[in-house]
C-alpha cells in the first residue's frame, strides 16, 4: 500500500511506473562484477535502459522515499545509463562508498540529510570535480558520524580543501551538525557567491567570522544557537539580510532553559536598532523572552 490517499491524489503514470520499479528491482535488475573491481554493481538486465535526467532524479527521490536506498541500488545511478542534476536523499542506508557513484554526475543541486554512517567530509569527498566547481546549492543536514567516535565538524583540512572548492555555492544548509567556529570561517572566506546560510543547531557560540560575506549574505537562520557572545554588532552589519531566524524552542532542551542566564544574545537588543537591517523583510524571533509590545510594535 502507498502512503499517498488515492481518492485524495490519483498518482500521475509516471509515479505509478516508478514505484513498480522501486518495487520490482529484482526482477528487473541484476548484480555484475565491474571488470577491474570486487565490488558489485547493479544493473537492468535491459541494456537499453536510459533515464533522462528529470526522470532518474524522480527515480532517486522514490527509492529514497520508499527505504529502498542503499548502496548496490544507488549504484543503478552511473551516469552512462542515468543524468543528475539534483539529487535528493534522506534518511538512507548508506555507507561512504556507495556514495562514490556520485563523482560520475554533474550535479547542481545536492541534499543529503539524515545519514546515519556519513559525515560531512564524506559527502564533499563523493562529489566529482565538475560538481566541486558547480554546486550551487549544498543541504547537508543532520549528518552524524559514528566511526571510531569521530564528531563531524568542518575543521579538518581535506574539508577545507574541498570547501573551497564550492566557488560558485549560493545556498549551504550544515544545521544540525557539528559545525564549529573553524567551519564557520571555512565558509565565510572561501565561498564568494553564498547567498543562503542556515547554521541552525550547530556548535557555533560566536558568528564573527560572517563579517566577512556581511555584502552578499541574504538569508541566514541560527535557530536554536546557544550564543556566549553579543551577535548583535554582526547581525547589524549584515546589511544585505532580507530574511533572519534567530528563534529557539526551549521545550526541547531543559539544560539550555537552565543556563539561559548565559546567554548574550537578547534579541531586545537588536530590535532598538531600528536603522539597521534596511532590506530585512523577514524576522523569526519566536521563542525569545523579554519582548513588550511597544518593542515589537
């Protein structure tokens, strides 16, 4: 049974014939070693088999909605049979080397989130050159790291030297991850388009190094930082902002209510800068304390 409503949503023939091949991917693929590997691949036993790529990235998305993603049915994704532009995982089996298969495509458009196995330098490592110098929209979203204990922070250097790679990048989404101050200045010195910025849930206390993209950031969201610094002289800066998230949801972090105390950031702060922000056109304070009406107002 589909998790659609039918009688709500007839699904198109597309959706349909996709879903039996999500469905039926034994019976009509089959597994061949690679001339020079040991690892299996996935095939059609079809050999004229061809996605064209609005279609193949249906293809992915549905195999990732479904939970059939893993790595031999990601490996069906070589670019001689399918073309990526965008790809669109969550929540997927996968390992670090069954992402490999993503360095064949050109892709402008990548979110990967949820993976349990895969950490951010995994990911920047899949992608291809073409890729690395094209992207220009990254989501990588609650990416946890569980070998040998390592955190999944942006401060090693083979991160660095692939973040810099990202030249033409407008919109990075790292919230829910271990991104820490040395990442953060990553990404402000070395991504000369990035426009879109969410940070949201990460271990950054201080926002300083976003000084140095304060004329071309446009959107940023800190929702859910713990800050120990005043950000308030840097959100000012930030004059090209149009749309700002700096909300928190105290429900779900009882040591967080604890030491609010701590906390530098009061938002009451930044709204008595009434010249600052002149392009801001969007502002998600929700959760914030110590508001009065004629502030707000």
């Amino acid at each position: 049974m589909h998790s659609r409503k039918e009688y709500d949503m007839p699904m198109s023939l597309q959706e349909c014939c996709l879903h039996y091949i999500c469905e039926n991917l034994d019976e009509l693929c089959q597994e061949i070693n690679p001339p020079h590997s040991s690892n299996l691949k996935l095939v059609f036993r079809n050999s004229d088999v061809f996605f064209n790529e609005a279609l193949a990235e249906a293809f992915l998305k549905t195999l990732s909605d479904q939970g059939r993603l893993n790595d031999l049915a990601l490996s069906l994704f070589d670019s001689h049979f399918m073309h990526l532009k965008s790809v669109w995982i969550k929540d997927a089996q996968l390992s670090p080397f069954g992402l490999k298969i993503l360095k064949t495509q050109k892709i402008s458009e990548l979110e990967i989130t949820g993976l349990r196995n895969v950490t951010v330098n995994d990911v920047l490592g899949s992608l291809g050159t073409w890729t690395l110098r094209n992207l220009k929209t990254l989501h990588m979203s609650k990416l946890k790291s569980l070998r040998d204990g390592v955190p999944n922070c942006l401060n090693t250097t083979d991160v660095a030297v692939n973040i810099s790679c990202l030249r033409r990048l407008k919109c990075l989404n790292v919230s829910n991850t271990q991104l820490n101050l040395n990442g953060l200045e990553i990404i402000a010195e070395e991504l000369p388009c990035l426009e879109i910025l969410d940070i949201s849930d990460t271990s950054i206390h201080d926002i300083s190094p976003l000084r140095k993209c304060k004329d071309r950031l446009k959107y940023l969201s800190l929702y859910q930082l713990k800050i120990y610094t005043d950000i308030v002289p840097v959100l000012s800066e930030l004059s090209e902002l149009v749309y700002l998230d700096v909300s928190y949801d105290w429900n779900s972090n009882i040591e967080t209510r604890i030491n609010f105390d701590r906390f530098k950031f009061k938002v009451s702060n930044l709204l008595r800068r009434t010249q600052c922000l002149p392009n801001l056109s969007s502002l998600d304070i929700s959760g914030n304390e110590g508001l009065d009406q004629p502030l707000l107002m």
